[in-house]
C-alpha cells in the first residue's frame, strides 16, 4: 500500500541532494615529508611523534618497526584521536533541524493563535445564527461554504502543504549542503507563477459554473439562486486560499510558524465585521462577501514575512542551478490532492443527503461540526508544528528521528483530541444552549444540535489520526497511494451508511456514517505504516491509544451525569469540565497511559503548591487577626 521514503534525496524536487565530498587521503601541507638529503647521523626526535596526553593513540594502532642504522626518516604524519563516537540514544543534530524547546514553543504560539481563530470562528457562527437562525436563507449560504471548507482542506490544511513542505524542506536541506544556487528561490520561481495561474483559472471556472455547483451539491435546496450568488462570491477562495496556503507552507519549512497561525484569526475577524455591517442591506450574503474579504487578507497578511525570508542571502556560495533541481513531481501532486478531495468530499456527501431533510437539518449539521472539530484542530498543532521537522528529518536520511518524532506526535495528538472529545460529549446541550441560543435560535434548535454534536464526536479520534499519519505518508516527498486508497475506502463506507440511514435517522444517521468511515480510514492507514513508510512501532501507538480511550469513555459518563444534574448552562459547564478533566487524568494516569503521567505529576505538583500556598495564607490572616484582636482588648 505505500512506497518507501525517499531518503536518498530523490523526490519531490527530482534530483538528489549532493553528498559531501570525502575527506582527501593527502596528509596537509605542513606534514609532506622533507626533501632533505639523507644523513647517517641519528635524528633528533621529531616534535611531530610527541602525543599529547589528552590525544592517546586509538587502540589496535600496530606498533612501529625499528628504523635500520643509516636509512633516512622522514617526518612523520602527526597522529590524532579519531572524533568520538556519537551515543546511540542521541542521534547527531542536524543544522536545519529545531530543538525540542523551540519546537514547544511554536507549538503553544501556534495553539494559542488557533484557539484565537476558532473562538473567532464560534463567534462567526454565532453571528450567522443570531442574525439568520437555522432557516432556508442559511442553508443556502452553507451550501456556498462548501466551497471555502474544500479550498481551506485543499490548498491550505492538507493539500498543498503536503508536498510544499517536503519540497521546501528538501531545497533549504540542499542550500545547507552548499549544492545548487539558492534552490530556496528557484523553487519559488519555478512553481508560484504556475501555481498562481491555476488558481485564478479555477476561481473563474467556479463563479462561471456556479448555478451547476449548486445543482449538484444540494438538488433539493429551496432558494438556489441564493445560493448561486453566494457561491460567486466565495468562489474568490480559490485564488486567494491558494495562495495564502503556498505562503503558509513555505514558512512552515523556513520555520516560522507565527503568521501562518495568526491567518484564520485575520479571516474569521473579517467575516464577522462584514456581517455586522452589512447584514441588514445584504443579508446572508454579506457573509459570502466578507468569506471573499478575509481570503484576501490572509495573503496580505502572510505576503511581507515570505517575502523577508525570501530576500535572505543563502550560506553557500553560488553555482549554477541544474534544471532538475526545482521540479515538482506531478504524480505526487495528485496523491495528494486526491486524498484531500476525498477527505473533504465528507462534507459534500453530508451536504447532499441533508439536502432532502426539512429546513435546518444542514445548519444542525453545520454548528454541530464546528464545535465537536475544535478539538480536533488543536490536537493537530503540534502535528502542524512538527511536520516540517519529520520531512527535514527524512530529507536528511535520519529515519529513527522522524519515527521518534511522529510516534510522539500521534500519542499526544490523541491524548487533547481524547480529552476534547469526553468533554463536548459531557457538556453538549449546555454548550450548544450557551454558544447559539439567542435570536433566531431556537431552543428546538439547540436540542437538535446538541444531539448531532455527541455523535460526531465519536469519530474525533479518527479525524485526528488521519490528519497526523496522512502528514507521515506524505513527509517523504515521494509518491504513495496507500492514504488514497484508504480515504477513498473510508468515504464508500461513510457514503453508503448514510443513504442507508438518512432515512430512519436523520441528521444522526449522517453524523453517524462520517464518523465510522473516518475510523475506517484511520485504522487502514495505522495499518499501512511499517517499514515501507515511516517505520513507526504500531502494536505500541495501539496500546497507548487504548488506554487514552478507556479513560475519555470514564470521564465523558462522568462529566455527563454531572452535566445532567445542573439546569444552568454556565455552572453545567464549568462543572463537567472540571469532573472530565480530573477523571481523564486520574483514569489514564491508572492505566498507564504515557502523556499523561508527566501531566498528572504536575497537577501533583500545583495542587501541593496551592495547599502550602493557602496554609501560609490561612496562617497569615491567623496572625493578623490575633494581633487585631489584642489590640480591641486593649
């Protein structure tokens, strides 16, 4: 099902990455032996055979053989210790390589601009449902999101950087090696101006064909000529998301991960902003207007920092560029984009089947995914954070530290989407009630929501493992089918399951079909790992995911049960989120479960903290207050 990394060099960019050159078996200049004449008097020792006391001579060096009377001896070589060997628990750095440090903090700088941009994205959401509800006007604008959702998934999530990466990675791996003039750049002029002209070509094609888009999409939806008119307008995303995906990729492999993050907080603040200010003359499609506006400004955003990179002169001295060198491989532009047109053909089957429900089943759909995902995409982060590292890694040959690194990765990625997940399961009426509740929001909708919201929680963990292992498949730069053939594996079963209980289910039967197929994808691709990929120790991730689901199963009945007992949305929450978070650890921490024995520990630790803190406090206002009173007896 997959092919083997390309850690010869060959891949992405065509060609291999030149080795260095071998040590010269000529001694230096300063030991060539003298062109005196022979003398038969014996030679002072030269200062060349005295070893230092710090260089010992390598062990098994055979002993030297008496020099006859009368011949002449030349100037030795002067020994030296070899380099010492590298231990076998730390593999030897690599220059392009980050620390571990570094790699923590982009990763909390990355989450933290994540969470900025998701909450924007729930206020988004909420400004939709409170000026539009759940109604037909709605439904009509979701159907057009259809076509930012795949572009976002397509050129900026997935898609492109899946192999921009990889290719960044391998010509900033070929500039550190002193190969070919700049290849960072050439890269960059070889397949922006291409890149570019494709997706200008592809926004006019969608705006053109919108009426058939929407046909095919949603045939049963009531308003399509709203619809059509919303769906020109975001049909802009495929130019400029395009375009900020290329910019977020090649930052990511130059290791800058700030700007990148901060996009969907720029995008999310536009749509909101244009909602608010046109709404009442524009209606719902003030929100396709302001879904044009922030595409724009996430390439503005991320443009000047590209362009910094850009400018900086490389280490190496120039040589002349082969031709070869800055290619990109069409056919693995194609697994890629193929697998993440499947992954995202989710939606357009959700889409579809919803469309023949009454009105509102796909803004249930659509808030319910929303909120249950936002685990997900913090889970992914670190996943984000630390896939140029593992493609570096490939790049370099380094194959133990792109399977250390990637084993890591799916065990912590795991562990958040796992504690996410528990705790949306424990609290989703109250959090739909207190998210969307107001204006045109029903408490029926609400109800509705809620109910969709656990269901698709349950193939949280799946999302999570496609996204981190498809990024393993990938790293490589060179051509797999093993995530295609999984994806397109996963989306017959999650489209055949819901034709069969759309039906008798409803928007549950839809929830419900997305989250076995995304399962089904995850386990076929868990599987394909091996040898031929990276080499990850699969019976171990197993393992620990095992342990990590055992115990969000404890704590998400737990964190329900108390959900259950509280009527007011905020203290239900605020309540199951304390009682998911202390089961999870307490319960994961029991049966072994590895990210969570360092967490626990140190929850041990504040916890302890907290006590002394508030025994030296408590002991504090003990001693004022007994003074206080002395002094009224007084």
């Amino acid at each position: 099902m997959s092919t083997a990394p390309d850690t010869s060099g060959k891949g992405l960019l065509g060609a291999p990455a030149p080795s260095p050159a071998p040590p010269s078996s000529a001694p230096p200049p300063d030991t060539q032996p003298s062109a005196a004449p022979p003398s038969t008097a014996t030679p002072p020792e030269p200062a060349s055979l005295k070893v230092p006391a710090s260089e010992p001579a390598p062990l098994g060096t055979p002993l030297a053989q008496p020099t006859p009377l009368g011949a002449s001896i030349p100037d030795p070589t002067p020994l030296k210790a070899p380099p010492p060997e590298p231990t076998p628990q730390e593999p030897p750095s690599t220059p392009g390589l980050p620390s571990n440090g570094f790699l923590a903090k982009a990763a909390l700088v990355t989450a933290a601009l994540s969470v900025a941009g998701s909450l924007l994205g729930l206020g988004r959401d909420q400004a939709l449902a409170h000026f539009f509800g759940a109604g037909t006007d709605t439904d009509a604008f979701l159907v057009a999101w259809t076509v930012p959702e795949m572009a976002a998934t397509l050129l900026i999530e997935d898609g492109l950087a899946f192999f921009l990466v990889p290719a960044f990675s391998l010509a900033l791996a070929r500039r550190a090696h002193g190969g070919d003039r700049d290849p960072v750049r050439a890269l960059v002029a070889a397949s922006l101006p291409r890149m570019s002209l494709c997706f200008a070509a592809a926004a006019l094609v969608l705006a053109l064909t919108a009426p058939w888009v929407v046909a095919v999409l949603a045939p049963g939806l009531p308003d399509r000529a709203l619809a059509v008119d919303c769906t020109r307008l975001t049909a802009t995303c495929a130019l400029s998301f395009g375009l900020a995906g290329y910019c977020s990729a090649a930052l990511r492999a130059h290791q800058r991960f700030t700007v990148p993050a901060a996009i969907y907080v720029v995008y999310n603040a536009a749509i909101i902003g244009t909602l608010v200010v046109f709404s009442g003359q524009w209606g719902v499609r003030a929100a396709a207007a302001g879904v044009a506006i922030g595409g724009a400004l996430m390439v503005v955003a991320q443009a000047p920092s590209l362009w910094w990179q850009l400018r900086a002169r490389p280490d190496t001295e120039p040589q002349e560029a082969r031709p070869d060198a800055t290619r990109l491989m069409t056919a693995v532009i194609w697994t890629v984009l193929l697998f993440a047109l499947l992954r995202q053909s989710q939606v357009l089957i959700e889409r579809f089947l919803a469309s023949s429900l009454p009105g509102g089943a796909i803004s249930h759909l659509n808030y319910a995914q929303k909120v249950a995902q936002m685990p997900m995409a913090l889970s992914l982060m670190l996943c984000t954070v630390t896939f140029p590292v593992v493609a570096r890694a490939l790049a370099d040959g380094q194959l133990e530290r792109a399977r250390d690194r990637v084993e890591r990765d799916v065990v912590l990625a795991g562990c958040v989407v796992l504690l996410g997940a528990a705790a949306v399961i424990a609290a989703a009426y109250p959090l739909s009630r207190l998210l969307f509740e107001r204006g045109a929001f029903t408490p029926q909708d609400t109800a509705a929501t809620a109910s969709v919201m656990r269901v698709y929680s349950l193939g949280l963990l799946g999302h999570t493992l496609v996204g981190a292992l498809a990024r393993s498949y990938f790293s490589a730069g060179s051509v797999t089918w093993a995530p295609v053939t999984a994806m397109g594996i996963g989306i017959v079963m999650t489209a055949g399951l819901g034709f069969l209980t759309v039906g008798a289910w409803g928007v549950h039967g839809i929830a419900a079909a997305n989250a076995a197929g995304i399962c089904v994808t995850a386990v076929l691709l868990l599987h394909g790992m091996g040898p031929r990929t990276v080499p990850v120790r699969t019976r171990t991730l197993v393992a620990q995911l095992a342990r990590l689901v055992l115990a969000a199963a404890t704590a998400a009945t737990a964190g329900a049960l108390c959900a259950d007992a509280v009527g007011s949305p905020v203290p239900a929450l605020v309540l199951s989120g304390a009682v998911v978070l202390v089961t999870f650890a307490v319960v994961g921490r029991a049966l072994g479960a590895a990210p969570l024995l360092p967490v626990t520990a140190a929850l041990a630790r504040t916890a302890g903290s907290l006590v002394r803190a508030t025994g030296s406090l408590v002991s504090v206002l003990g001693t004022v207050t007994r003074k206080l009173a002395s002094r009224h007896v007084r």
